[in-house]
C-alpha cells in the first residue's frame, strides 16, 4: 500500500503539526481541569522560576522557551496573582528580575504533583513502552 508521500495526495489529518496541536488541545484540556488557578504556560513559568530561583525575565523566557512579548505578558498575569514580584537591575534598569513569592512558592508546592498527574493522563492510552518512545522522539525533535 502507497502512503500519501507516494502518491501526492495530501491529507490534512495525518500532517505532523496537525496532530501535534490536536495533541496538545488533549494535553490542555487535561491541563486546566487539574490546575484550573493557572494556564500551562503560567504553570511553565512559575516552575521553571521555583527550580531556578531569582532570574531575569529575560532568562525565564529562554529556559521556558517563551519570546519576550510572552514571557512578559505571563509574569505581568503572574505578578497581578501575587506568585511573583520583579525588581529592576541595579545596574542596568532594563532588566528584570523576577522572583516567587511566598504564595507562588506554596502554589507551585501544591501543584507540581498534579502536573504529573497531567503527564500521566495525557499519555494514558499510550503503553509504558510507547510512553517512553514518544518522550524520547519529542526530545530528539527539541
């Protein structure tokens, strides 16, 4: 039997940034019925923050993989929540350093084993085996 490379035909359904974004609606979906407080880049941010500790914006934005306009639209919500506060540079006034806050630091602890929880059930029809197989190839895509 010929796949569709073969044949020319093109079928939306079977395209890899389609299903990827039909996966990852399954993964949101899952996401905010676990942890309704925080959108999934929120969650991102503040966990990345928690595990790094103070850091600029900036650098939050790369080590979540968020483009400055993003990064700051979620430290703006995150700091209107109270999870967090920034501070300018001393030394260049331009950048900003952010840092957990106690309520951030307390949320964070209460729902980081809700977000496995989230893995596992986003991965649930997959075996054990596929589940690692697919971690390992979305790794090697990064």
């Amino acid at each position: 039997m010929k796949n569709e490379h073969e044949t020319g035909d093109y079928r939306l359904d079977l395209q890899v940034g389609y299903l990827l974004r039909r996966a990852t609606q399954r993964h949101l979906s899952i996401f905010s019925q676990h942890i309704p407080q925080l959108t999934s880049t929120q969650f991102a941010a503040l966990a990345k923050l928690c595990e790094l500790g103070p850091t600029s914006q900036n650098a939050l934005g790369r080590a979540t993989s968020m483009d400055a306009a993003t990064i700051k639209g979620v430290a703006d919500r995150l700091r209107a929540k109270g999870l967090l506060v920034s501070t300018p540079d001393p030394d260049d006034r331009r950048r900003i350093h952010l840092t957990p806050t106690e309520q951030g630091r307390a949320l964070y602890e209460a729902t980081f084993p809700k977000a496995h929880r989230v893995t596992m059930d986003t991965l649930e029809p997959l075996t054990a085996e596929e589940r690692s197989q697919f971690l390992d190839l979305l790794l090697k895509l990064t």
